[in-house]
C-alpha cells in the first residue's frame, strides 16, 4: 500500500496513506528517525472568522503544490524532513496570513511531514497539528489534522502489549472519520487546480481521494488489534464501492491476507494486512 494507507494513512494518507501505512499494517514498528535539531515552523494564521477566500492566493498555491508534488516524499523509515519544501510554503503562509489558502498551505505542510514521521516523535509537528485542530474546527484541514493525531496515537500503542487500549484508539481513529466524512468528501470533490494539487501533494496524485484511502485505513487498524469481522467488512465495503480502482485491488489483497492469516494462524509471516 502506499503512502497514505496514511493513513494505515496512511493511500489519510492509506492518510497512500503511503507513511503511516508501514507501521500501521506491518506488525513491527519502524525504524527510529535519525535526530533532527532543526524544527517545523507553526506559521500562525489569522482566526478562522478572519479567514478570506482569495482567488490570486489560490492560483499562487495550487502552482506551488503542482510543482513541489513532482518530487516523491522521502521513505518513512528514513525520517528526512523536506525542509526546502516546507520553508516555501511557510513563506506562502506568511505572505498570505488571511487568506483560506494559508490554511489549505498550513494543513498541506503538516501533511506531507505526517506521511514521513509521526506527530508523536515530533512535537513541532503534533502544534502545528493541535493547532488547525482545535483553533479551524469546522474546516477540512481541522478533519485532517485530528485524523493525523488519532493515528499517531494508534502508532504508539503495540497491540500485543495493551490490547485494549490499541482498539480504543482504533476506535477513535474509525469514529472521527464517520464524524468528518462531509469534509473528506469535500476535498475529494475539489476539481479546482487548488484542490487537485492539494490531493496531489499529500496523497501522490491529483486522482486520488481521502475517502476511499481512509477507509481503507480504518479497515487495516481494525484488522491490527484482532477485529478481524469488522475488518473484512470494511474491506468488502471498498471493493463494492470502488470496482476496478486501486483501492479494490488493495481491499482484495488485505481480505486474502486475513483469510489465509485465519487458516494458518501459526504463520506470522500470514499478517501482512496489519
């Protein structure tokens, strides 16, 4: 899976969600990241009410994610924060500090930093994300944000250690998602250029979509703390909905994956879809 699978992640993200995805599904968790003095830079915006739509700040924006989203992030494991990349979009942010776009640019930053390490060995990266969170609520990059927080709470948890409380935050992740799905569907219905290159910078492509990817990440969470039947469900849901996408294949293989894993549960080298 990708990136995202963000979001498991996580294509979120899964968060394809192409980051969190490594330690989300792989049972292990990764390799520590190599110590960064430098810090990521939480440019403060104006408050939400403040916030302007600015169609000059959006075209300015939409070229520099076309652009910047040419280059591949850097691995996971690896931990190397793309600092040139992030600086130009903190000077975007500060040039256009009242502007929606500012935050789309904020969130965007966060984002691809989220899909390379975790907000919890980051603390610059957890108050850039605390911040859109609980400052831009009613936002999509609030949802985003939250999303990115609740996986990183999953990623510290070993569910053979605390079972229990693994699933809780599996659970928290999964309900946040059902409560900003109005939101994730509004950036995947985004077919301006901004939005498109918005998708492109934190998901690896202009065609993505949060939705599916999300879905496909709350399924691989579930499947990581043991729920296999909720797993598969979610897994099941995708393939339908989704036919011939890669986010069918993917729902495909982590369904084999579970069967085999349930056949042959002596075989650890069976939970690839954890």
């Amino acid at each position: 899976m990708d990136r995202s699978i963000l979001f498991a992640l996580a294509p979120l993200c899964l968060l394809t969600l192409r980051g969190p995805a490594a330690s989300a599904r792989g049972g292990d968790n990764p390799k520590p990241a190599p110590r960064d003095s430098r810090s990521i830079r939480n440019v403060r915006i104006a408050r939400p009410e403040e916030l302007r739509d600015d169609p000059e700040a959006d075209a300015a924006l939409a070229e520099i994610l076309k652009r910047l989203s040419r280059t591949p992030p850097p691995e996971r494991t690896t931990g190397r924060i793309p600092y040139q990349e992030l600086e130009e979009l903190c000077g975007f942010t500060s040039r256009y500090l009242t502007t929606k776009a500012a935050l789309r640019a904020k969130c965007a930053m966060a984002a691809r930093i989220a899909c390379i390490t975790s907000a919890g060995a980051r603390p610059d990266l957890r108050a850039c994300l605390e911040d859109m969170a609980s400052n831009y609520r009613g936002t999509p990059e609030a949802v985003l944000s939250q999303l990115f927080l609740l996986l990183s709470s999953f990623e510290a948890t070993d569910p053979r250690e605390d079972l229990g409380k693994a699933r809780k935050a599996m659970a928290e992740f999964r309900d946040s998602a059902r409560i900003g799905l109005p939101f994730l569907r509004m950036l995947d219905g985004d077919h301006t250029p901004l939005g498109r290159g918005f998708r492109a910078y934190v998901l690896g492509s202009g065609e993505d979509r949060f939705v599916p990817q999300i879905d496909l990440t709350v399924a691989c969470l579930a499947a990581r703390v043991g729920e296999d039947d909720q797993a598969r469900k979610l897994y099941h849901n995708v393939a339908s909905k989704y036919p011939a996408t890669k986010w069918a294949r993917d729902a495909k293989r982590s369904l084999e994956s579970i069967e085999l894993k349930q056949k042959y549960p002596e075989d650890a080298r069976l939970d690839d879809s954890r």
